[in-house]
C-alpha cells in the first residue's frame, strides 16, 4: 500500500479508502445543470477559499475543454459526484461550461426509422 501522500487514497484490494460522496460533503445535487456530454474547461482564475484535492485534480483535467463524463472517468467518481465538483469550480468562476451541442435533431422521425431499421437488418 502506498504511503499517505503518495496519490490517491486507494488500497490495491479493497479499493478507493475514501466513499465516493465525502468527496462531495455529501451532496448529490449540483448547483446547476450538467449533462454528461457539457463541455467544461478551465477559466484561468484562482478559485478563492479551500477545494479539496479532487476539485484541484478535476481543475487540472479541465486545461482544454473536456466533457464532464471523461472527467468522471480520470477521477473514477460516479457521475453525479464529478458533476457537484464542477458545478463548485463554475460557482467560484474556475470553469466555465458549454451545453452540448446537436447538429440535428435527435428525435427527428427519418433518424428514428433509419435506426429501427439498421437494427431489424441485425437481427
């Protein structure tokens, strides 16, 4: 096992030592809306009072402009967790968010019937 200090607080077998929602104070609703594909990316400015080391990680993460999913995914947080850590680091103004964009409309009905048919050749 490693020594404190020497990355994240994991044990080889039991994993992750510390429960996914103490990252978060126990919060599981983010101050505004994310989606898993919202763009965040970093703001240049200095978040001001304490953030936690997940926070500092999640900022690092955010250098270009990454979805929240992969963020997720680098910090091995459940979803709703990272998205309470981003929605911290928009309100002190370190991030800034983007909603995902569509180039078409996914509930358009010749979208829906080339799907269902791509699917019924496949089965």
């Amino acid at each position: 096992m490693a020594a404190a200090g020497d990355g994240p607080w994991l044990d080889d077998a039991a994993g992750r030592l510390v429960r996914p929602f103490t990252v978060s104070n126990g919060r599981t609703e983010p101050s505004i809306a994310l989606d898993l594909m919202s763009q965040v990316m970093a703001t240049g400015s200095t978040p001001l009072g304490y953030l936690g080391p997940e926070h500092a990680q999640a900022l690092d993460l955010c250098r270009a402009p990454v979805s929240v999913a992969e963020v997720a995914a680098h910090l091995e947080l459940p979803a709703v967790v990272t998205k309470v850590l981003l929605s911290d680091l928009v309100d002190c103004g370190a991030l800034t968010t983007k909603p995902p964009v569509f180039h078409h409309n996914p509930t358009d009905r010749s979208l829906l019937e080339a799907v269902l048919d791509g699917l019924r050749r496949q089965l």
